[in-house]
C-alpha cells in the first residue's frame, strides 16, 4: 500500500490541523499533525516508511514526529501496551513489593486506569502539557525556573503520557502497603 500526501482529501478519514498540497508534496507549517488511518487486514508486522523533510523556517530546528496509534487501547494486544504492561509490573514490585504476571488482575487494573486516565487527559484543554495551568497548580517562582531549559519549560506533554504517568504513579503511592511497609 502507498500514499501520495498531495492527494490527502481522497484518503478517508485523514486530516490535517494546518498546510496544503504544494507540488508533489504535502507542506505542514508551524506546530501542528497530520493524522492517516490504517487499518491492516491481517496480523503480522509492517514497516512504515515515511519519505520527510524540514526546512528552516526560524530560529529552531525542525522536529517530526511519528506515532502510530491503536484504536483499541483497552484490548491491551499491541507492542506498545506490552511494554507499558512491563513498566507498571516493574513499577508494583519496587513500590508496593507486589510481583505480578502479564496474568495478574492487578496488572490489568492498573493498565485501564492508565488507559482511561489518558483517555479522559486527551479530551481537557492545555492537554500538551503535563498540568493545565489554572486547574492543576505548579507554581514556579524563580526566573531560572522559567528560562528556556528550566523546569517550567520541560512539561511539555504532546501525548498527554506525562499528566497519565503521573495520575498511576499517585495511585501506587496512595496504596496501603507503599504508605506503610
């Protein structure tokens, strides 16, 4: 399967926040995504190969990005999810000295809670940051906080996973035996 970009309108169901076909290629300018579905008809693996590049338009370097989403998150059965799931397994033995499986409901329990967390994260204003300024405080008082590598200019959260981390590493912290042992 092959996409030409400069024909983005007949794809079904692709979207661009901002940019146009020009020529043979698809420009996007400033900050913002191209989305694509993909939909394989059968398992197995694929590779994605993305022909892309980024001219000088200012001060920064430009920065592309590719992300491949699942549309099912709550199945748990992707590369990503298995890693995600290794993470919290690791995450329960060293605070709360839990050894779970790949099996164990408690694993599960806390995966759809990271996955409803992000669910619901994606959908709030100021999501590309891991806090909303006037909802989610984080006062920052000194000015080499605010220079441009100081704390308050590194919480970018584009897909919204620092604010979900976040939210499951506040529920391991507030389980019983995490306060107590």
């Amino acid at each position: 399967m092959s996409l030409e970009l400069e024909d983005l309108d007949s794809i079904d169901g692709a979207s661009a926040e901002c940019g146009n076909a020009r020529n043979n290629d698809f420009v996007l300018w400033s900050n913002c995504s191209m989305t694509i579905p993909f939909t394989p008809e059968t398992a197995g693996n694929y590779d994605i190969e993305v022909n892309a590049f980024g001219d000088l338009a200012g001060p920064d370097l430009p920065i592309m990005e590719i992300q491949i989403d699942s549309e099912d998150p709550e199945s748990g059965n992707t590369v990503g999810a298995s890693l995600i799931k290794e993470k919290l397994i690791d995450l329960h033995q060293r605070m709360l000295g839990e050894t779970l499986t790949a099996e164990s409901p408690e694993l599960e329990a806390s995966y759809q809670l990271l996955v409803a967390t992000w669910q619901d994260r994606i959908t709030q204003d100021n999501n590309d940051w891991a806090w909303s300024w006037e909802d989610e405080r984080c006062q920052f008082y000194l000015e080499e906080q605010w220079a441009e590598d100081g704390v308050a200019n590194r919480a970018q959260d584009p897909s919204s996973m620092l604010n979900t981390w976040t939210s499951v590493l506040i529920y391991l912290m507030t389980d019983f035996h995490y306060l107590h042992e």
